[in-house]
C-alpha cells in the first residue's frame, strides 16, 4: 500500500544540474532513476507520475544529459539520471555523464532506492549489472522495471521476468522485478507503491486529511 501522504502526480520539477555540487542539500530522501539511454526512462517517469511532459521524451535516445530533479513533497524527490550505454554522442560528452552519474550514486547520503529500467528484451546488459551489482552492495533497495513489455506476449513476459529474477537471485539483495509499460501501464500501480513507499520512510502517517501532500 502506498503511503497517504505520498502522491507521485504532485511530481514538479525543480532543477537541472550537471553534476552533485549544483544539487539541493544532501537531505531528506531521493529516488533515483538509471538505465540505458534507449530504456524508455522518460517515459516510465512520465507515467508514474501521470504527467505527460514532466521528463522529456524523444525520438533520440539519451537526450538527458543532466541530473534533473523532481520534488514530490518537502524534502522528498525524485532525480533522472543520465542515461548510459546507447546515446551516439562524441565520447567526451559520454564519459562526462558517466562521471555525473558515478558522483551522484557514490556521494549522495540521501539516495535511498534505485529504479534501475531496463528494456525487457534485452535485460541485464553489462553496464545494468555493473550498477545493479554496486547498489547490492551498497544495501540500497532495486526496483527493477522490465519496460516495454506491451511488446511482449503475455507467456514471453512473464517467462523474461522469471528469468531475471533467477539472475539476480545470488545477489542475495533488496530488489524487486517486474515487467513495466508506459503505454499500456502494466505494473504502474505496483511500481508507483513501491516508490511511495521508500519516499515515505519517516513520514507521519497519521497527518489530518487537510495536510496530505
């Protein structure tokens, strides 16, 4: 169940930073965003949300280029990371992302669950165990979204999601997998109480009606 006083549509963009010095206070809780550029991770946050443009969405992969900040409530946030792996960008422009990307993951006290999003045809490439790898040993919880299953029968997604379940088994960590579709918004609720869920840790749950967020 997802926490009364968290609601992802309340979603409102707050700032974008090119790296962890130019980010608001290190307090409070964040929920971060990681996948391949290619992985349809601006369309995930737009459906989590229920807001259409909140995170940009375009035809070229690996568009966002900037750590971009989200506030859901006081002190609670959400952050798109920059994608990896798939953006035909010179490799300079490639290894300054990558280098954003690790000081955030790395640094930042208040990060306290990873979306990490994966195209369900083509999961747990390299740069994804990489990162999913570091988060388990950083005991940092894993909502892993399978995305793009509407393009997938429903035998042949269920069958993928096992099969990644299985993969990360010996990991031995907090990670939770499911399949994800911006378009068909399979798995939206489930996703959505999850990240309530962690955005809410030390939150009252038992504010009056007229103070919910």
């Amino acid at each position: 169940m997802s926490s009364p006083v968290i609601h992802l549509s309340k979603a409102t963009f707050t700032l974008s930073a090119p790296d962890i010095r130019r980010l608001p206070e290190d307090s409070g809780i964040e929920v971060a965003f990681a996948g391949r550029s290619n992985a349809g991770k601006s369309s995930a946050l737009n459906t989590l949300t229920n807001q259409r443009g909140l995170a940009r969405v375009s035809k070229t992969p690996g568009r966002t280029q900037l750590i971009n900040i989200f506030e859901v409530a006081p002190n609670r946030r959400l952050v798109d990371l920059p994608g990896y792996g798939f953006a035909k960008v010179p490799i300079e422009m490639k290894k300054k992302w990558q280098k954003a990307l690790g000081e955030y993951l790395e640094k930042r006290d208040c990060l306290k669950g990873l979306v990490i999003l994966m195209d369900i045809r083509h999961p747990l490439k390299d740069l994804d165990m990489d990162l999913i790898q570091w988060a388990a040993d950083s005991d940092l919880p894993i909502l892993a979204l399978l995305t793009k299953c509407d393009k997938l029968s429903q035998g042949k997604r269920s069958s993928e999601v096992l099969q990644v379940k299985k993969a990360l088994a010996p990991l031995n960590a907090d990670i939770t997998v499911q399949a994800f579709s911006s378009l068909k918004y399979t798995g939206l609720e489930a996703a959505n109480d999850l990240i309530c869920q962690w955005l809410s840790a030390d939150l009252p749950t038992d504010l009056p009606e007229n103070e919910v967020v």
